[in-house]
C-alpha cells in the first residue's frame, strides 16, 4: 500500500512539470500530443518490445490510449487558450466526473463519501479563480479535458487487469497514436487549433518534446498504471488534484503568470489538499479494515 503511494505521488510530481512542457513547446496542442505519442512509442518500443496480447485486448488497451490522446489535445488546448494555471487546475474536476463514472461504470452505487470529498476539490476551484470568468473557454476546454481523463484512468484500471504494467503503457502509445491520428481532424472541426500544423518539431521543440515524452508520458504513466493496480481510480483521481499545486508554483517561478498568490488562492490549495489527505487516510483505513 505504501509503495503503491509512493509510486503514484512520485507520478504526480512528474505530472507537475506536463503544464511546463506545454507552455514552453511553441507547437500547437495536435502537433504536440501527436509527437508525445510517437516519441513515447519508440522509446517503449526500445525498452519493452512486442509482448503478445489478444487482440481483443489489443484494441481495449488501443482504446484507452486514444482516450489519453483526446485528454491531451483538450489540455494542452486549454493552456494555449488561456494560461498554465487555468489549464492545470481544470484537471481537479477528475475526481468529481470519477464519483459520478465509476458507479455508473462498474455497477455499483454512488459513494456519498467520494462525492463530497470532490465537492471539496471544486470549492477549492472556486476559491483561486475567485469565480473569475475571464478564460471562460479555456476553462469549458479545460473542464471537457478533466472528463476524458477520469474516463481513461476508469477504463484504464479496468482493462489493464492482468497485464503487465509497460506492457499497457506501450500498447496504449501505439494503439492510441492511431486512434488519434483517427480523431485529430474531428477535435480541429470542434476546437480549431492555434496556428498551423508543423509537420516536423525543429530545434528546442525537438528537444523538450523528447524530455515530455520520456519523464513526463513514460516515467509519469508507468508510475500510475502500476498505482492504479493497487489503489482504486478514485483514490488515483482525487491526488492528482495536487498536480495543480506543483504546476502553479513552476509557472509562477518560469512564466511569472499574472495571477497573485493571494488570500483566495492559498484557501483553495489548501481545500485541494485536504481532500487528497482525507481520502488517503480513508483508503488506508479501508485497507486495514480488510487485512483485518
């Protein structure tokens, strides 16, 4: 259990660094998960080969890789249309849209428990922007972005029973670098993209594309598939609420983004962690209840 923590907070800081990326890669948000994806294919590729799997669960895995590529595209989509800060802290919404899935999804009913512990994550939301509306559609991208990532990380959970952990993540790269070839002109009708495709990444885009994909997609989703096999989706969702808070602090030390830390924003930061530490401790607690 401990370890499996460990694992998925050590995620969560590389996750941290992810809104960085996005802002200093100059690409627009299709080119830059377009590439993400096949650097991070060849590199598996390297490291881990072909294992044998079904093709069945070829395409499930297949599956959930295309819904990690829509959640990138809508990501990074949101920073390029507003900041780094409104991008990131959009993501706290997954453990709100993962107590609402993962019932839905696994045929069990609603946690009362997790649904409030969300609730809290949202009024800390509230409580940095100040209900500001200036990024109104950076933020409706940003909130569309955090539903496809409680998607992916509630399918990903279940699909990957079974699997080895670099197994799924590399079958995930390559199934869903064609899956989002598939839906990159779909998500340009809807979300028409700042400035043109480039078709190949030249000097420093070259260069942190490669460091994004090997720390920040390969380190960042081994660590999390392989947390996901001991802890639930929700457990997983509700502490990447923390990501925020790293990504903040960076792009205010690099980028001096605009926003103050005022008053406003250390309450909703605090919220933020008090759901993460409540739902730890209860997950812990749960644990026990059973080894007992």
């Amino acid at each position: 259990m401990r370890q499996a923590f460990a694992w998925l907070h050590l995620s969560v800081v590389l996750a941290g660094f992810t809104g960085l990326f996005g802002k200093l890669i100059t690409l627009n948000e299709v080119d830059i998960v377009w590439y993400r994806m096949l650097f991070s294919s060849l590199i598996l590729m390297v490291f881990v080969g072909f294992p044998r799997v079904g093709w069945r669960k070829f395409l499930q895995i297949a599956g959930c890789g295309t819904l990690l590529g829509l959640h990138w595209m809508l990501f990074y989509g949101s920073i390029k249309a507003s900041n780094i800060s409104i991008g990131v802290v959009c993501i706290a919404l997954m453990s709100f849209f993962t107590a609402i899935f993962e019932p839905a999804i696994f045929r069990r009913r609603v946690s009362w428990a997790e649904l409030a512990l969300s609730l809290i994550t949202v009024g800390g939301l509230l409580c940095i922007f100040s209900f500001d509306t200036r990024y109104r559609y950076g933020i409706m991208i940003g909130v569309a972005s955090a539903a496809m990532c409680s998607l992916y990380a509630i399918l990903n959970k279940k699909v990957g029973e079974g699997v080895k952990s670099r197994t799924m993540l590399m079958y995930q790269m390559c199934g869903g670098l064609v899956g989002t070839t598939a839906v990159i002109p779909v998500y340009l009708m809807a979300f028409p993209a700042e400035g043109p495709v480039e078709v190949v990444p030249e000097g420093g885009n070259l260069w942190w594309m490669l460091c994004h994909a090997l720390f920040c997609t390969v380190g960042l989703y081994l660590l999390q598939i392989m947390a996901l096999k001991r802890l639930s989706a929700f457990t997983v969702n509700l502490t990447y609420n923390l990501e925020p808070c790293y990504t903040i602090i960076i792009a205010f030390v690099f980028f001096g983004e605009s926003k103050e830390l005022n008053a406003s924003f250390y309450a909703g930061i605090a919220m933020m962690v008090l759901s993460v530490m409540l739902q730890t401790m209860r997950a812990a607690r749960r644990r026990g209840q059973t080894a007992g």
